[in-house]
C-alpha cells in the first residue's frame, strides 16, 4: 500500500482514490484527515470484493463490495460512492456515500451523504441524513454509556415507508 511519507514510484498513481473521493456536489472529501492520522486508515478498492468479517484497529474506507461483518469499534468505517456494503457494521463513526444494507451501530455517530443509501437499522448517538440521502429502517438514538436496564430508554424512531430527501 502506498504510504504518504515515501516517495511515489513510477508503478504508483499519482492520485489515490481513497484519499480524495468527489460527491456530486463537487466538493472534495479526504477520507485519511476524517479517520485521524494518515495511514491510519485500511482501503477496500472498487474492484475488491470481500465475504467474511472484517475486524481490527484502524479505520476502513470502502469503495468495493463487502458481505459479513464489519467490527472496527472505536474507528471510523466510511463506505465511497462506490461501495457496496451487505454486512453488519459496528464502529464508532459511520459515513455512507455509497449503499449499505444491514444495520449499523455505531458509538458515536452515523451521517449519511446526500448520495448515500442505508436499508437497515441504525443504532447510534448521532444522526445526520442530507438532502437527497436515502434511508430506510429503525433509529435508536442512545446516549454514550446509557444503560437501558438503569431506566435510560433509547429514544426510538421507525421508518415503515422508504424515506427520500429530495435536493
């Protein structure tokens, strides 16, 4: 994998995907800054496909299909507009510019872009759909530590139509 502190060989592009990633709106979106410091951050390329679990300590970016399991507590799972997720994902940040389908926890939060896509339920602190985003399934907004058997409830919210932001 390519390092950012080493000098670029003639086999290397120039660019790398995972670093800089376009969303519709034209804004540039550097994964490695959003998961900390840089290579800190594993990438799943658009032409990678992965059926298992997935777990580890580091953050992940995915621009290519996984089917599983994603278990990164702690780190930052961020699906690119390519990726194409089938999988239960359980991190500490969840950022959706492409599709996932399988329910998501997350400890800290979930933000789903304006062309992402999220079928499943969401478990987190946080919450954020934009405009154009599309997300069905269930919330349960739990705050950090909160123990439902102490009497702190998650707040719950359910979808049962298919919810579309329109720009």
């Amino acid at each position: 994998m390519w390092k950012p502190n080493q000098p670029a060989t003639p086999s290397t592009p120039p660019t790398d995907p995972a670093r800089t990633a376009t969303p519709a709106g034209g804004a540039s979106f550097d994964a490695r800054s959003a998961a900390g410091a840089p290579g800190e951050q594993a990438t799943i390329g658009k032409s990678l496909v992965v059926k298992g679990e997935i777990s580890g300590a580091e953050s992940l970016y995915i621009d290519g299909k996984v089917e599983g399991s994603i278990n990164l507590p702690g780190n930052r799972v961020t699906v690119g507009r390519n990726g194409q997720v089938a999988a239960t994902i359980l991190a500490r940040e969840i950022v959706v510019l492409g599709k996932i389908r399988g329910n998501c926890q997350a400890t800290d939060r979930v933000d789903i872009r304006a062309e992402g896509s999220l079928t499943g339920d969401v478990i987190a602190a946080r919450i954020s759909i934009e405009d154009g985003a599309f997300f069905k399934g269930g919330i349960d907004i739990r705050k950090p530590g909160a123990d439902p058997k102490n009497g702190n409830a998650p707040t719950t919210v359910t979808t049962p139509e298919p919810a579309t932001a329109e720009a």
